[in-house]
C-alpha cells in the first residue's frame, strides 16, 4: 500500500420497500450524495466500479451494470467495472478503487450499490447450484448448516444467536433512517417462526430497495474536499469455493486468512480496532467472524456477546446503525458509510467516543467470498 487513496465523500438513499423507485434513480441519488458531500462536482469523477446487488447483477445481468450506470450519471470515467462477489461486493470495490487509484488508472473513483431487490419479484429465489434439486434453496439454507454446526461443535445457544439480533434492534433504535427500530426481546426472538431450523425470523437479514455511494480519491486532492478524508490502513480478501469439497466449510470463513492480512498492514490487532462493522446476512456470521477475525477464541463467540457486549453500551460496538438485520439491506456498502461517520464524529446518539479505527467485512454467495477493510480517523 502506498496510502495514495483515501475516503472522501459518502450517500444514501432511504432503505426499505420503494416500489415508486427504480433502481437505477436510487443509484443516482446515492451517487449524487455522495460526490456532494465529498465537495466534488459530476465531471472530477474520472472512475465507476459498481456493486449492483441481486436483482440488477443476477436476474438483469446481460448489460454490465457499470454500462447502464455510467449512461444513467452521464459520466466518460476511464476505470470502470462491476463486481458480483455477493455480499462481499461493496467491500471490494472499494479496494478495487484504491488499488486503481494508486496504480495512477483514475484519481477520483465513485463506487455504488443499489437495488431494488424488496421490490423486484424472484430477487433471492434463484436456485444457486445442483443442490437446490434437493431442496438447499437460498442463502437462509447454507447458513443454517453452519449455525447447526456451530451448534454441534460448541454448543452455541439460541439465546447466543439472540444476542446479535438484539443488538441489532437496539442499535437501530438510535438511526433514524433504520427500516426496522422495532424492540426486540429475547422471548420475542423466541417466539419467532423458524426460516430454516435453527434460524429464526430475527436471525435473517432485511431485504430492501435502496442505494449507498461512497467516492474514492486520491490523497493529493484533499485540500479539494469538504469533509475531512477517511484513511485506509489496510485490506484484504479471501476466497473458499470448493464448498461442499472442503471439510470444514462451515467451520471457518475466509476472514480468517483475509482477517489478518488487513491487520497487519493496517500495523494493527484486533484490540487496537475501536469499532466493528461485521456483515451480519445472518447471526451465526457475526459469530463465526468475531472468532475468525480474533476477537475472541475458536468457538467461544456465543460466550462472548453475552451480556449485550456488543451492543449499545457494550465495550465492542458491533453494528453501531442496525446493520443487515435491522438498518437496511445495503449490500454491505451501508457498513462503510457508518464507519466513516463514527471515525467523522458524525454518528449523533450512537457515536462511539473516541473512535479512530474501525474494521469492516463483507461476506457473500456460497460462504465463499470475503473482503476486509481497516479504516482510520484523519489525522
């Protein structure tokens, strides 16, 4: 890393159920928000990568979605791209603009998600393989295995699982823009029906029609920009896709080797991390992360986030707007805008005091995908 890209600009759109708006015209609103709010204008932007979530990257996916977004802004960028990598997209594009960027390929990167999945019929019903022939249909199906397995292998609880979904709701609670600030108790989420055994309704993340934005720039444009620029110390990404084949599949993500990758380049542990934003599609990954990551031992998350630990007043804030589960399904993209604004200070009754380094993960298809980012305060 040559530390030559930094974080400079950040938008959203509301999240939720938007079938008034299309998915491109929610882009374009994140967009706009986000090159605003870095202090750039439409014309400095001299790069596009995009995370065009399910619907437009899978069910609409013949024209490249950074084609059909580039002709909606009205932008000639010359770096250009979509990723498709699930969950881990948002994450990953943002390393690609910074990669670009510190290859001398552009010098002022927009990269956007945006969907309008909640709205777009058949969204997450595809089926993702030959197992769906045997009924392992969805995203919900492969993570449930792991959660049993988790289960098997150490005696995780459904009161564990618990603890990460009140957390969510309780962090929601204080973003205004969260689609789902509902309490949440315990003998609520007990109460609540099965998706696939053990998963509850409370264990799955949100879908959502929405947008978020965030633009990349070189470091030697920010005299240029209007909000203090958001440093990145470090990343990395690993992949597992043998899946089936491999025997401990659902025994340990690819964050562990991408985990401690970002760290050390980052010059950093896990202890040295004020703020955690863990892609959180389901419960039983903010587990298995807090443990591969290094947070806590092989095995002993569902321990760990007990006693609100990770919640509002808990001492590792996880998720601090909601995340998946309760803030919004923003493919992860959502993740990085929270961070920015707790290390900006501009995060109101949820901010996190003192923060000056955050980590953020994204996880996505089959278990197969993942990506790491470890940002820093500016300064």
């Amino acid at each position: 890393m040559t530390n030559n890209a930094v974080i400079a600009g950040i938008g959203h759109t509301d999240f939720g159920k938007l079938p008034e708006r299309t998915a491109f015209g929610l882009q374009a609103e994140a967009a706009r928000r986000a090159i605003e709010d870095a202090g750039l204008i439409p014309g400095d932007v001299d790069g596009l990568i995009t995370d065009p979530g399910p619907a437009q990257g899978i069910l609409d996916g013949i024209t490249p979605h950074y084609l059909a977004l580039g002709q909606y802004l009205g932008l000639d960028p010359a770096y250009v791209g979509s990723d498709i990598l699930g969950g881990t997209s948002s994450v990953a594009i943002i390393q690609r603009a910074m990669l670009a960027i510190e290859a001398g390929l552009c010098s002022v990167c927009l990269c956007v998600y945006g969907d309008s999945a909640l709205s777009t019929p058949g969204s997450y019903s595809y089926g993702r393989g030959d197992d769906a022939a045997f009924g392992l249909f969805g995203a919900v199906g492969m993570h449930a295995l792991a959660a049993q397995r988790h289960r098997h292998k150490w005696g995780t609880r459904p009161e564990q699982l618990a603890e990460v979904a009140l957390a969510a709701r309780a962090h929601a609670a204080q973003t205004p823009h969260a689609q789902n600030k509902r309490p949440l108790t315990l003998d609520g989420y007990m109460a609540a029906k099965y998706i696939v055994e053990p998963l509850r309704a409370p264990d799955c993340c949100l879908m959502s029609d929405g947008a978020a934005a965030v633009v990349v720039t070189a470091a030697d444009r920010t005299a240029d920009l209007r909000q203090p620029p958001t440093r990145i110390l470090g990343h990395g990404q690993a992949s597992s896709l043998s899946t089936w084949a491999s025997p401990d599949h659902f025994d340990t993500l690819p964050a562990a080797r991408c985990g401690p990758q970002a760290l050390a380049r980052a010059g950093l542990t896990p202890d040295g991390i004020d703020l955690v934003m863990l892609y959180d599609c389901f419960t039983i990954v903010v587990l298995m992360q807090l443990e591969d990551y290094g947070f806590c031992k092989k095995g002993e998350a569902g321990a760990f986030v007990e006693g609100g630990r990770i919640g509002p007043s808990g001492s590792l804030p996880v998720n601090t707007s909601g995340g998946l589960l309760a803030e919004g399904y923003g493919g992860g993209m959502m993740h990085v805008i929270e961070a920015i604004r707790q290390l900006r200070g501009t995060a109101d009754k949820r901010q996190i005091k003192d923060a000056e380094t955050a980590l953020i993960s994204g996880h996505g298809l089959g278990m197969n995908t993942h990506a790491t980012l470890v940002l820093g305060k500016s300064g």
